[in-house]
C-alpha cells in the first residue's frame, strides 16, 4: 500500500468512527443492552471482522435491523446468557462459511440492491431531520418506520416545530454548507487528506460551547449531544464489560435466539456486501463466504467480550466509500479510534452535537438516494423500475430484510414473464410459420409454446428452429411431441432442426424428438420453401 492510499484510508477510517460511535450507541440502546455493548461490538467488528474479511470497503458493528431480535432475546434469556446465544450464532456463521452458503447473495438482482440503498438513504434522511433540528428523542441508530413513542417516521415530522432548537438548527446548517464546500475540487486540492465530518465535529462543538458564552438559550444540553460512558481508567472499562453465562448453553431458547441471529446476521452482511461491491469504484467482489467466516470470528469475540451482534453494515460502508477509502485498513483502524476513545477520551466525545453528526448522515444519505439514481433505473424499463421502487417502499416501511425479499419476489416475477415473452417466439409468412426457442427454453415457456401452435392453421408448413438452444426441459419436449403427433391429422409439415452438439442429456433416447443424423446442423433453417424439402417428423 503506498503513502498516498494510506492517507486516504486514515482519513476515511476517521469519518467512519465518527459516523459508527453514535450509532453503536443508539442500536445498543435501542435494543435495550447496556451502552458500551454497542461500542464493544464496533471495536469487534473493525479489529477481528475487518481483519479477517476479505471486503476491501465493508465496515462491520452493530445492525438497527436485529435489535427487535436482540431486545427480545434479551428480555426472554437476560443479558449473560444472551450473550452466550452471540457466541453460538458467531460459530454457526463460521460453519455458514465453511460450508459455502455465502453464495446466496449472488442471487439478488442488481434493482433489489439499488433500491435497498436508494431506502437506506431515504430512511437515512427522515431519520436525521429531528436529530438536524434538535428534537433527539429517538436514539441514533432507530431505523423502523413505527417508532417506540407512538409515532411514525412521517407523522413525528409534523410535531419538529414545536422542538426546534435554534442552536441545533444553526450548526446543521453550517455543517452542511461546510460539507459541501469540502466536496468542491478546488477545496479539495487545497484541504489535502483533512475529512470534512472531522472538521464539522469540532467546528459543531465549538459552536457549542460560544453558545454556551454568549447565547445561553441556544446552548445545546446533554440529551443533545453525543453520550458516551465515562470511566476513571482502561481497568474500570474492562472491569464494567459483561460475561456470557455457559451455563445456560443447555437451554433450547438459547439456540433458538442463536440461529435466528445467525440467519438474519448472515442475510443482512451479504446484502450489505453486495451493495457495497456495487459502490466500489474498482468494482471488486468480495469472497461471501470468507466474510461469514469474519462476521462469524467478529460475533464470537463481541459475545465473549459483552457485544450485541454485528453485520456488515451499508450505512458505515457507505460512509467509508464516500470518504475515499482504498483498502479494509480504514474498517480496521476504525475500530481502533473506537477502543481509543471509549478508553482514553469519552469526556471530548461528549461535546460533539448530535445535529453535527446529523448533518453528515443527512450528505450519505442523499448520496444513497440521488434523484440520478431513479432517473437511470427508470430508463431501464418497467422490468428494472418497478423490483427497484417496490423495494425501496418495503424497506421504508416495514424493514431491510422483509423489504429485500418483497423485492425479490417482485424481481422473479418480471423475471418470468420476460423468460415467458423471448424464450420462444414466432414469425409467419402467410402458412410458413418460423417457430424459434432461444437459449433456454423451461416450463415456465409452455404455455406459450401451446398458444403459438394452437394458432398454427392446418395445412401450414413449420419449421421449429432449436439452432440456439442449449437446454429443453422437459415440459416442452412433451409439448413439441404432442404438436408432431397432432401434426400429421391436420397436414401440417414440420422440420426440426437442433443445435450442433447439444448434449444427450437433453433428450431421452428412446423419445428423442430430433434425428441427430439428419438434424445435427449448425446452419440457421433455411427459409421455408416446398415441400418437398421439408423433413415431416412425427
């Protein structure tokens, strides 16, 4: 690695750690698991999971799509032998990896995963509105659109007017402005590797504590800034970290939390990963299955040492691509400035704003979820636009990995109907019929293959061209048998002609339809002509 990437890494790993701090936090608190839990498992998932993976921009820690799981385990098995439940899931995930389950997330169409960052984005920005604003009463990290307090994401924003804090509202807006500026190529030449969130934080709590000099009615409290636990020395850190209780391995809830954290974990890294591949301006693809091997080792170590489950999460490896990161030395390094700063500097963490730290989300956010994004979608067509929008609304509201698998549905549904319409299609000259199955032909296909030869009139000359086809299932085999032996009755004339080469395998040898003999030709059919030069196959 040289000198410049190493820059770029460290600047990156920087804005990655300010972004990841107040999310561990609020998903911890959200899940109604002890603070520094959080933290501990962002330590773990940029120290163990970062190292092991084999993601160059994935960050790892705490995920607000498993804290309704995290908050009930919890609440049936108590916090110890929850986090041996960690533990458990951490080794089912490194046996996941072994056994090469990691190729599930091939399987997710390009529009699904464009649509979940495209909601991410969009859940991203109403979710930081308040937080822009002042109005703090929903933790960082909360993503569900039926929010604890009775309201929803769309209806709490009808109530900001009456918590709008002034003081809030002016370091939003200066932040903003200073992001953008930051991202102007001139500015950039001239600022070198200094990352823009790093400068909003300080200049954010610097416009605090003048606030506090000069304007006291616009100073920010507490409950407005960023809270980390504050500890006399790294030894009351270690000291304060929870223990799994082995004791209650025994016990059938404790597997039970431990697969379905292990299913939903690994689910939700590889759609993270997918995505994230998608953002890397290199375009390299990550080995899935090594990354559930890292996720794996990352949950074994967070439950021994007191965390809450981790994934790959897109909101931090969308922050990490979008502040230049080359290499997985950011996500590392990342969860070094974690333990850094919960051991050595909580008191200097908890001057940041949170309205500074909303306005960064509120940039990835908008980047997730660019208007040119469904612009570029929409020129596609219906059969991309509408797996790509369906998703983006199931996420909103309901949540990632239900959202993703309505999407899926929606995808394979286009899927099929585009394989119903090109698998096999028809030309016709008067009673020359030109009938063509294309490469793979299923029974997804029959009904269309029966429609077309259904409208075959007697007497008419076919030809039905397998030059393209590399596989005939079965279903349209017997299809094309049932047409030659009707064929005869109603003088229609038939010439089959198949592929040069195709395997055996795709016909039975004692039905086969084609005479390999006569048919083995890699010529395209020639034109129907008399009939005489016809072959009739019955």
């Amino acid at each position: 690695m040289n000198q410049r990437n190493l820059g770029k890494d460290l600047s990156a790993s920087v804005v990655v750690f300010l972004v990841a701090l107040p999310l561990c936090l609020g998903i911890a608190l959200a899940s109604g698991a002890p603070l520094l839990s959080g933290v501990i498992t962002g330590i773990c998932g940029g120290l163990i999971a970062g190292a092991i993976s084999g993601s160059h921009l994935a960050v790892s820690g705490p995920a607000a799509g498993l804290t309704v799981i995290v908050a009930g385990a919890i609440g049936d098995l108590g916090f110890s032998a929850f986090l041996t439940a960690v533990v458990v899931a951490g080794l089912i995930q490194v046996l996941l990896g072994i056994m090469r389950a990691g190729l599930v997330g091939s399987f997710i169409p390009d529009s699904v995963i464009k649509g979940m960052l495209a909601a991410i984005g969009i859940i991203l920005i109403f979710k930081e509105i308040p937080h822009a604003l002042g109005y703090d009463a929903n933790p960082e990290g909360d993503s569900a659109f039926l929010q604890a307090d009775g309201e929803n994401t769309l209806s709490e924003l009808l109530h900001l007017g009456e918590h709008i804090q002034f003081g809030a509202l002016l370091i939003t807006l200066v932040s903003l402005a200073l992001l953008v500026l930051w991202e102007q190529p001139k500015i950039k030449r001239l600022v070198g590797m200094v990352p823009g969130p790093l400068v909003v934080v300080i200049l954010g709590a610097g416009m605090n504590a003048l606030f506090a000099s000069v304007a006291p009615s616009w100073a920010l409290g507490t409950e407005h800034l960023v809270n980390v636990p504050v500890f006399s020395s790294f030894g009351d850190v270690l000291s304060s970290l929870s223990r799994p209780d082995f004791s209650a391995i025994g016990q059938a809830q404790v597997w039970q939390a431990a697969l379905i954290i292990a299913s939903i974990a690994s689910l939700e890294t590889l759609l993270s990963i997918e995505a994230t591949d998608k953002l890397d301006p290199l375009k390299r693809i990550t080995p899935t299955n090594q990354e559930l091997v890292a996720q794996g080792a990352g949950n074994m170590l967070a439950g021994l040492a007191g965390g809450i489950p981790m994934t790959a999460v897109i909101v931090r490896s969308t922050a990490n691509v979008a502040s230049g990161a080359t290499s997985k030395a950011s996500a590392i390094m990342h969860g070094l400035w974690l333990l850094l700063a919960i051991a050595f500097a909580p008191v200097l963490l908890n001057l940041i704003p949170l309205s500074a730290l909303a306005a960064i989300l509120l940039v990835v956010g908008f980047k997730l979820t660019r208007p040119s994004i469904y612009r570029s979608i929409w020129a596609r067509g219906w059969a991309q636009f509408i797996p790509f929008i369906v998703t983006v609304g199931s996420i909103y509201f309901i949540d990632l990995l239900k959202g993703v698998i309505i999407g899926l549905v929606v995808g394979i549904v286009f899927v099929i109907i585009s394989n119903y319409r090109v698998g096999v299609t028809m030309t016709r000259d008067r009673q020359r019929f030109l009938v063509r199955l294309n490469q793979n032909v299923s029974f997804l296909n029959k009904a269309r293959l029966r429609a077309i030869f259904r409208s075959i009139e007697d007497g008419s000359y076919v030809i039905i061209d397998g030059t393209r086809t590399e596989f005939l299932d079965n279903d349209i085999i017997d299809t094309i048998e049932e047409f030659l032996s009707a064929a005869e009755g109603r003088e229609i004339t038939v010439e089959l002609k198949k592929r040069h080469g195709v395997p055996n395998r795709y016909f039975t040898p004692e039905e086969s339809i084609i005479d390999p003999a006569s048919m083995a030709s890699n010529e395209e059919p020639t034109p129907p002509g008399t009939s005489e030069n016809a072959k009739a196959v019955a």
